[in-house]
C-alpha cells in the first residue's frame, strides 16, 4: 500500500482492534475466572478484573482436587499425557509421510499410483466415518488407555503425504542425479539431501500437526476409560459435572487456560518456520 | 586409461513394437585425455547419449566401456566419471566445500585426503575464499564453477558437460570456454561435452561428433567437419550463415540449378541429381565468373559483409570483405567458385559425393 489515507487507516484500525477484542475476550474471562474462588465466579455478575487466587487455584488445578463432583484428576498428568500424544502424533505423522512421499517419488514399485490415490482417497474420510471400526481394532488388540491406543490410529496422515510428495516433485532431478553420480545410495539421498531440504515444511507440519495432535476430542473420548490417561482436553471436560450438582467453575478455567500454553508455545516460537515453510520456494 | 568405446549404442523408451527408438545405433571411440563435443540440434539424442555413459540413462543395446571396462551394469558412482550438469545440481543446504567433498565423503576418502584435494581444486578454479558459502550466495559463473570443482575433486577417468555454459551470460560463456580449455590443458582428462552451440563446438572440441535424429552424421577434426562436411546436414549446421546448398542436375561440367544452366571450374564427379555446396565466403565476385547472383539486401556485419541474393530461383548467401565496396541491391553481379572449394552431395541421401 503506497497510499496514505488516514480516515482508511483509522477505520482498518478499529476493525482489527474489534477483531482482536472479540478473540481475546472469552480467553480473558477465563483467565479472570481463573483467579478467583468458586463463590465469586458463580455470583452475578461474574468479577472482570483479576483476583487474588491464582497461585491456589492452578497449584490445585495442576494437583488435582476440588470440592465440586466432576473429575478431581491432576492436571499435571493431563498435560503430560496431552504432551507426549501430541509429540507423537507430530513426529510419527512426520516420519511416515516422509517414507512414503519418499517412495512414491523416488521408487518405481507395481501399483505405484494405486497406492497414492489409495492414500489420496483417505485425505476425503475423516476421522469419525471410520471411528467404530477403528475403536473395534483397537480395543481388540488392547490399546485402550495405553498411549499406543491414543496415537496410532491418528498417525496415518494423507494430508501430509500428499504435502511431502508435492515437495519432492519440484526437487530438481538433477539433484538425485549428481547424488548418484557421488554415490549415495537411496536412503543416503534421503538423509543428506532430501530431509535438510523439507527442514521447513517439516517445521510447518510440526506446528499443525501437534495442535492437531493436542486438540484432539472425540477419539481420547473413546479410547480413555482411565483418569490418567486423560488428555487435557478430555480433561476440562469431565471436570465439569453435569445437572444442578457443583462445578469447580475456577479450577475448570485454569484448565482450559493452562491447556492453551502448549500449543501458542509451539506457534510462537516456530513461527517464523512455520511461515517460512509454508511460502518458501528457494530450492 | 580414461578411453571411452561407445558401441552400437541404441536407446528406446518402452518395449515391443511400439517402443520409441532415439538413438539408433552409435559408435565412437574416444581416446584418452580426447577432449570430444557431441553437438547437435536439440532433439537430436546428444544428452541422452552423454547419460548412458554416466549411467543416468539405462543401455538399450550396444555396450559403452570407459577405461577398458564395460559399465553396462555398473552404478555411476562406480564408473569413474564425474559429470558437471547444466543447471549445475549443487545441494542447496551445503557450502561450496561440502559440496565439493560430498561425494568422497561417501567414497570414505580419508578426511585429511578430502581436505587436500577440495583446497586444491579450489585454488585452481579460484574459489578458495568462497569455501564457506552456499551455492545461493554465489553468482551463475562462480556456481558453474563450483560444479566444475565438484567434478575434479574426484579425480575421474573422464569428465562428462551436459551443456555446462548454457545457463551463463554470452560474455562469461566465452570467458568460461577459455577456463575449461586451459582446465583440460592442466589435468588432461578425457572429457566428453554435449553443447548445441557451434561456437562452443568448434572452440572447444578437439574432435567433433556432429549428431542429429539419433545418428551421428560426421565425427572429425573442426577443420575436417567445417572443411569436408560428410553430409548436407553437417554442411548445413556448421558456420554461420550455413553453406549455400544448390539442389540441382550435373552433367559433365554443367550444373542445372533454379531454372539456370551453370558452367562449372572442373567437371562433377557424376552425371544426375546432386547436390552442390559452396561456403559463403568461398565465391567470389569476379568480372569474368559466370555465376550470375542477382543481389537482394546486404547486412554489414563490421568485419564482414553478407549479400543475400539469388541464382535463377535458388537463394545463395556470400560473404565479402567489409572493406570492399559492396553491389547495390537489385544489381547482378558475377561470382567465381575456386574449384577446391566444391562439395558434392547425393541429392537422394545427402551423403558426401566428393
């Protein structure tokens, strides 16, 4: 924008600021119920500037407890849980769908192409179209409540397969060719040149991916029976207690605040990786 | 020692009957520390056949050896060739001596070895102070170079350019022809370069291997394939403008070409269709020639002049001294042909005659 007209300007600030003020506001009311005891935030209507507990309730929070009737699991473990899930998610999704972007760009192999469009078909069915049969899978070969049951059925990744193979297409041939001619066999090629190029799509998935991985609801809805094996996320919502009886309205918002650091860290400190990777073209 | 055999190369994509055959059955030998160019259209197979000696490219029949070994079946890392490719192929995320020591990383060549030969190479193409870049912060001719020294640090039977200049700007493409003349005088390595660019060609070529459609049309000396072109094709892509070549009918030492009889010096070696060829600047005007070359336009080239024109209906190209007064267009004006400066072509083939 060369031109510099202030009243615009002045009116694309007000809508950014609108814009923000609508995003932040329930994070804020969260936080500021966060900060207080029960009585207060149940009371009507509800403090807007933060209290004096917030040391008590995210130490109770983080250790577990409460007065109310939901669940009194520690979120302390939660977050662990959540943590290692969401690594695992990330980095098992990363590696498979390098190996097999890998192989369906480098390898002439029968039914090659039947293999991506098998893969590109699935990118079509969400999760939840095939949630029984995997729920039946996984709990016939004993995976509820482990962390094998929470991560492996959501590893298996087209999107990113797909992201991989479009990638390594537009990796010049030459380079495969003078790698051979330098003598680097297949998974040489892979390590020494294709894996330090994809260093910032990799970095871009990692972000999208452990958010997903982190975010994830409905399947740690099923597979988790056992208090510590709950997610966080799983977590917030079994603190809640259903009907008239009491909810640890407090507690819960420290929860959901506490849930949220994770994946704004992994944002904020790879984004400038994360951008790079996704409009990146230098080659 | 570094000596290339290619023989009865053919190369076709697909199988059975309906295989696409585009390179039919090459030959050439290549003796150690040759510097050869195959040059050709584009099209016309040359880079195909440079990567079936560096094994990018699988052998459809036929056998190609370097130093005495059939390399049919062997890897390329194993043929003991380096190649330099033509947008250079350097690894992006390595420094220009990464790059260079990448691949006798691989071979496990001691490390201090590496360090040795990398320097050396260095200092020879002048890249020592660019060690610790990476190939983005380098310029078109310093990459080509780095391609280059990638290539000697391996010390290879033969080196193999894949249209190595084509990418370089034309100042720095004559400037880099000259580097890799004097590279070749040092180090004395076979080296087997695919150009389409007849400058590049002839400058660079010891012996030339003049390819079109899959067949090679002439292999030779640049003296013996600018001065005796084997067919109408080499003829007509070597020098610049090309050779007048006049489609008609000899009969003793009278030539019937574009509706005019012409007497020849000296009789053509047969009676019937043939071709005559005649190089630009080998007629000459003369108040006694009895070619009549009716003159169309003229282009002043400095050193140089051409006059486009025409005898009867065929179009004929001269080339004069810049210094003489020229025709003007629209005037007729005499030519003489030097009769050693005929070449005869079968019409029908295009093959040389005499």
């Amino acid at each position: 924008m060369v031109e510099r007209r202030p009243t615009l300007g002045i009116l694309a600030h007000v809508v950014l600021l609108l814009g923000v003020l609508i995003i932040a506001f329930p994070v804020y009311v969260a936080f500021v119920a966060s900060t207080h005891t029960v009585a207060d935030v149940i009371k009507a209507p509800m403090p807007m500037l933060p209290g004096a507990h917030f040391v008590d309730n995210y130490l109770g929070a983080l250790e577990g407890g409460g007065m109310g009737t939901g669940s009194k699991a520690a979120v302390g473990r939660m977050m662990v849980v959540s943590l290692i899930s969401a690594l695992v998610i990330a980095i098992g999704k990363i590696a498979i769908s390098l190996l097999s972007a890998f192989a369906i760009v480098y390898f002439r192999f029968p039914f090659r192409m039947l293999c991506f469009w098998a893969i590109f078909v699935t990118l079509m069915l969400p999760v939840e179209v095939r949630i029984g049969p995997t729920y039946k899978v996984v709990s016939d070969l004993n995976m509820l409540n482990t962390y094998a049951g929470l991560t492996v059925p959501l590893i298996a990744s087209a999107t990113a397969t797909f992201l991989f193979r479009q990638f390594f297409l537009t990796v010049p041939d030459e380079l495969l060719e003078a790698a051979r001619m330098d003598g680097a066999g297949p998974m040489r090629f892979f390590k020494d040149i294709l894996l330090p190029l994809s260093a910032t799509s990799i970095a871009a998935l990692f972000v999208i991916q452990f958010i997903y991985g982190w975010n994830q609801y409905l399947w740690p809805l099923l597979v988790t029976t056992d208090e510590s094996m709950y997610p966080v996320v799983i977590g917030i919502k079994r603190m809640i207690a259903g009907g008239e009886t009491q909810t640890d309205w407090n507690l819960v918002m420290a929860t959901a605040i506490l849930a949220m650091i994770p994946p704004a860290l992994v944002v904020m400190l790879m984004q400038k990786w994360f951008v790079k990777g996704l409009v990146d073209t230098e080659k | 020692m570094g000596a290339i055999a290619i023989r009865n190369v053919v190369k076709r994509y697909g199988r059975g009957p309906s295989a696409l055959q585009v390179i039919h059955g090459v030959s050439a030998e290549i003796a150690d520390g040759e510097f050869i160019v195959i040059v050709g259209p584009s099209g016309c197979g040359k880079s195909t056949l440079l990567r079936m000696v560096a094994g990018l490219e699988e052998i459809s029949d036929g056998e190609i050896s370097v130093g005495g070994r059939v390399v049919n079946d062997v890897e390329p890392a194993d043929r003991d060739i380096a190649m330099v490719f033509q947008n250079y192929a350097l690894y992006p995320h390595m420094s220009v001596y990464q790059n260079m020591a990448y691949g006798l990383k691989i071979a496990k060549v001691p490390k201090a070895e590496i360090e040795a030969r990398v320097q050396k190479a260095a200092k020879i193409l002048e890249l020592s102070p660019l060690l610790q870049r990476t190939p983005r912060q380098l310029s078109g001719g310093q990459r080509q170079r780095v391609a280059m020294g990638r290539a000697i640090v391996r010390q290879p039977q033969a080196f193999l350019f894949d249209e190595p200049l084509s990418n370089l700007d034309a100042k720095l493409r004559a400037q880099t022809r000259l580097e890799i003349r004097k590279l070749h005088q040092e180090l004395g390595v076979t080296s087997l370069f695919v150009t389409h660019d007849q400058v590049e060609a002839m400058t660079l070529g010891q012996r030339l291997i003049v390819m079109n459609a899959g067949r090679i049309e002439q292999i030779g000396t640049p003296e013996d394939v600018y001065g005796r072109p084997a067919t109408t094709f080499v003829a007509g892509f070597i020098g610049s403008p090309p050779m007048n070549l006049l489609a008609g009918q000899a009969d003793g030492s009278r030539f019937t070409v574009g509706g005019v009889t012409l007497q020849l010096p000296s009789a053509a070696p047969r009676a019937g269709a043939l071709t005559l060829g005649v190089r630009p600047e080998h007629a000459a005007i003369h108040r006694d020639g009895g070619w009549p070359l009716r003159v169309d336009m003229l282009e002043m080239l400095g050193a140089e002049r051409l006059l486009y024109g025409h005898l009867g209906d065929a179009a004929f190209v001269l080339r004069i001294d810049g210094t003489l007064v020229p025709p003007k267009a629209g005037e007729t004006i005499n030519l003489h042909l030097p009769r050693e400066h005929l070449h005869w072509y079968d019409s029908g083939t295009g093959q040389r005659v005499a």
